[in-house]
C-alpha cells in the first residue's frame, strides 16, 4: 500500500512532458496574434529566480485538464526583463501561433500566478471555436466602449473599489481597454487562488460583472 501512494505522489508530481519552460539570453523574438505582431526581449534570469519560477509555473498549469497544456501550450520563456516594442513594462505577453508564452518575473512583485493564467487565457480565447459566440454575450454585459472609458487615474489599475467602471463591467481600468484584456483580467481572477475571492465577492454587487463571471465559469469548463 505503501509503494502505491508512493507511485501516486511521483506521479501528480510529474511536470506535463510536452511543455517546455525554459530561460533565455538577450535575444529577440517576436510575439503576438494573426492581427499583431511585436518585436521582443527577453534577458536571462537568474537561477534562482528560474529555478522559483519554474517549480510555480509546473503548479499553476495543473489547474487545467492535461490535455489542455498539451494541445494549447508548448513552451514558456522566463524572462527576468521582458520588453515588447516600445512598451518598458511589461510582465508577459504570448505567441499565438508558437503556443508560448513570455513572463517576466522578479523577486518584488509576487504576480506570476495571475500573469500566467493572463496570458495563456489569450491563447484560450483566440483558438476557441465559439469566440464569435462569446464576444456577443459578453458584448452584452460591457455598457461602453472600449477605448472611450474615463477612469480614475489617481490610483493604479489594482486599487480602490472602482465603483463607476464597475457599474459599466468593468473589474478594472485595465479591463477598459479592450475586450481580450477585460477576459483575460476576469478569467486571470477566476483562475488564481489567491485572487478568486475577489472576483466572487465583487460579481455579487454588480450584476454586469456578474453576467461575465458566469461566461468566464462556462468557458473553463472544457479546459
């Protein structure tokens, strides 16, 4: 009985083989979807916060189903330092066509668990066969355009109860942007343990992110 649960625990252990995390020197790639295409940097992290990033990121991806790591991701690049274009900040982005993904991590910002699941939600969304479907429902819980939403500046997009955007749909200024960064800034809540109850607690007062939230449940259910 011993060596049974001994085989069990080797087993939920096991990283999925058909991903790859890996780091990089300072080097250029290219990242993006069928519409966008950035140029990118990724410098080389050190072993230490490697090695800290991987063994979380083996953790956080078993939060899926195996089989959808193994269809929609192939590899993830730890960057200690990640710029895309002419964009200085920022802490992952992904290659649709590649199934990779770039997360920059440091030892300051603890937010590798919401940047994972942030990115590869973009890979998620955009290969979904019923994309069109889910832009329609949500479109109908999103009461202003993106782009043309007045927010308030005075604290970052993580802060303060943001009551006017959320009475739109609106989880945080960030969402305002467009409608793949408020998905993936829901679905990101959803699917981050120590962020869920944040979600939940605010998609009881207001009823469009409510409506969301229940889009965002449906959608992880096949994943």
């Amino acid at each position: 009985m011993r060596s049974l649960f001994l085989l069990f625990l080797i087993l939920i252990t096991l990283p999925v083989h058909s991903l790859e995390i890996k780091k990089y020197d300072y080097k250029r790639y290219i990242a993006g979807n069928d519409h966008i295409q950035v140029e990118i940097t990724c410098d080389k992290p050190r072993d230490g916060l490697f090695k800290s990033a991987k063994y979380k990121l083996m953790r956080y991806q078993r939060s899926y189903k195996p089989q959808t790591i193994k269809k929609y991701l192939k590899t993830i690049v730890i960057c200690e330092k990640l710029r895309a274009g002419n964009e200085k900040w920022v802490r992952g982005t992904y290659n649709l066509k590649q199934k990779s993904l770039f997360i920059e991590v440091d030892r300051e910002t603890d937010d590798l668990e919401y940047v994972f699941h942030h990115e590869f939600n973009s890979i998620l969304l955009l290969t979904n066969k019923n994309l069109k479907n889910i832009i329609s429902k949500w479109y109908q819980s999103t009461h202003k355009e993106y782009g043309k939403v007045r927010v308030d500046n005075s604290k970052s997009d993580w802060e303060g109860k943001h009551i006017a955007i959320r009475r739109l749909g609106f989880l945080f200024p960030y969402s305002t942007t467009s409608f793949e960064n408020d998905f993936n800034v829901m679905a990101a809540y959803y699917k981050s343990g120590y962020l869920k109850h944040i979600l939940k607690s605010v998609s009881y007062r207001y009823p469009l992110i409510k409506n969301k939230y229940k889009i965002i449940k449906i959608f992880y259910n096949q994943y």
